[in-house]
C-alpha cells in the first residue's frame, strides 16, 4: 500500500511537472553579432521575462538572414532587421535564395546608417575601388551586408568582382571581426551600421583612425532605386575626428518581426510592451532613443500579426 501511494505521488509530481513545462512559451529572439541588435534583444528578453507570465526569453546570437531562417522554421519566434531587408529575404532574393512567407510584423523600431570607412590617404569615393587595389570587407555573401555593400558598389558603377580585377580582396570575414580586421591593420575600406556616432566607428576613431567615405546625391539616387526604401542621410561634418565635410550615407529601419505561427496572445502582449515601454530603451546605444509609439507601422513591407494588429486596434494607430 505504501509503495503503491509513493508511485502515485511521484507520477502525480511528474505529470504537475511536466505540465509546468509544458505550459511555459518560449520566445527566442534574434540578437545579430554585434553593433546595436545584441543590446536590443538583451533588454527585449529583460522586459519580456520581467512582465509576461508564463514566457521565457532567450537572446540567439545570429546574423539578420539566418534568423528570418530560423524564424520561418519555427526555430525563432522574434527578429529585429532592416525593413528593406525582411521583405528582400521574404521574397526569396536574400544571399540564402529561400523565401520566408510566414514572417510578419510587429512594430518599426530605430534607424540605421550604412557608414563606409577606409584607412586614411587610400580613396575618397567608392567609386575609385574599381582601380585601385585595396583589402575590402563586404562581408559573406550568403549575410546581410553583402546584401547592401554590392548594391552600393552598383550604385557607384561596378561589382564586387571589380575589386577583385583590380588587383584588390574581398574580406568576408563575419561583422562581429570586422572592426578588429581593420584595427589589425587587414583591411582598407570597411562598411558599418549603426547610429550616428557609431560606438564601434569610435573606437576604431581612437585606434587607427579612418576617413567616413560618403556618397554623391547622384550615387544615392541610384541606390534608392535599386533598394526601394533606402534614403540618404547627411552625417555632419565633426562628427568624428579628422572629418572635415558632411558626408551623405543610406539610411534604413529596422523592425520588429515574428512568425505569423507565434500565437495572437503572446505577440499582442510583446507588442503592448513594446508600445508602452519604448522609453525603457532609451540611453542604450545612439539612436536608441527613436524607438517611440508615434509610427509603429512605418516603412513595413510584409503583413501585420494577428496579434499585433488587435493592439493596434485598441489603441486606435488602426481603426
């Protein structure tokens, strides 16, 4: 009799447990590899884990593509990217040539530069890499920044492989080692995104130093029309040392997106808290502080969730 009570307990134990489990939703978020998206999925998960009940959230190191992957597999459930981006990849034109019809939106976020960087006295245009023979990073081909380095590069009118028949390299190193290639003195011409200043473009400032590499109006132009979404952006002259000219860079948005499979419930209260709590990323890094509740469907390109669109409906940013 006792060992039949003790085996009843222990099952009714295991089944309370694993119903626990069961009942516990997990919201696993992309974190990119470096710059600005790594501090913003960390305080996500931190205001996730702090005031949903039941969710558990989680930062997965991973580059923009790889995560709409992921997020189109199920493996992911949130991911931050640039709004030209999310549909490029959706559509199937991303470096992986798989489209992603699942992801959908969740709310417009911050926006970025694209800020081009080369070592001082190599070149003042893009343009002059088609015959000049430098070490240049463009990333890998099958993530982000390839996606946007080769069109900026048409837009000054040459290719990647230019580089190349110039007598220079294409160095695909991850971003994550971008900046220390360039401070080790590996490479030439380098391409950053982020807010303006850029904390990694300041430290690679102090230690070797570089000169901001801008585009012409005609050259942005181009740019816009390749990559619908993208505009230019006039970075004033001072902002790092040793620039002496506005300089006009691509300025892009990013987003936050999910998996139209990620249930209503869970996506409505992540858009709540986004909504009601966007001063909670304030200070975090610069440009953190455009993150607001103003125009939280701005520059989408891929429907809305379900979930997010019964709040915006309550709200009234939909009527």
């Amino acid at each position: 009799m006792k060992r039949t009570f003790t085996c009843l307990a222990a099952a009714l134990i295991s089944t309370a447990i694993g119903g626990a489990a069961a009942a516990q939703e997990f919201a696993r978020i992309g974190g990119g590899l470096a710059g600005t998206y790594p501090l913003f999925s960390a305080k996500l998960s931190e205001l996730i884990n702090n005031n949903i009940d039941g969710v558990r959230a989680s930062v997965v190191p991973s580059d923009s593509e790889q995560a709409q992957a992921m997020l189109q597999m199920g493996e992911m459930e949130f991911n931050i990217a640039y709004t030209w981006l999310v549909k490029k990849i959706a559509d199937g034109n991303g470096g992986y040539g798989v489209d992603t019809p699942d992801v959908r939106h969740i709310i417009t976020l911050y926006g970025s530069t694209l800020q081009p960087i080369a070592r001082p006295d190599t070149i003042e245009s893009l343009a002059e890499l088609k015959d000049t023979p430098l070490r240049v990073w463009t990333g890998p081909e099958a993530q982000f920044f390839y996606q946007i380095v080769e069109p900026v590069l048409q837009a000054h009118g040459m290719e990647v492989a230019d580089i190349r028949e110039a007598g220079g390299v294409t160095e695909t190193v991850d971003y994550g080692g971008e900046m220390q290639a360039f401070q080790d003195g590996r490479l030439d011409v380098g391409f950053f995104s982020g807010g303006v200043p850029y904390g990694l473009l300041q430290q690679i400032e102090r230690a070797p130093g570089f000169e901001l590499v801008g585009m012409t109006p005609e050259a942005m132009d181009k740019l816009s029309e390749i990559l619908p979404g993208i505009t230019g952006y006039t970075i004033p002259a001072g902002t790092y040392e040793g620039q002496d000219e506005d300089e006009i860079v691509p300025f892009y948005v990013n987003q936050l997106v999910t998996n139209v499979n990620v249930s209503d419930d869970l996506v409505y209260e992540v858009t709540k808290l986004m909504y009601e709590n966007y001063a909670e990323f304030h200070g975090l890094f610069p440009g953190s502080e455009e993150i607001d509740d103003k125009d939280p469907l701005a520059n989408n390109e891929v429907p809305l969730h379900p979930g997010a669109e019964r709040f915006y409906r309550e709200v009234g940013v939909i009527e």
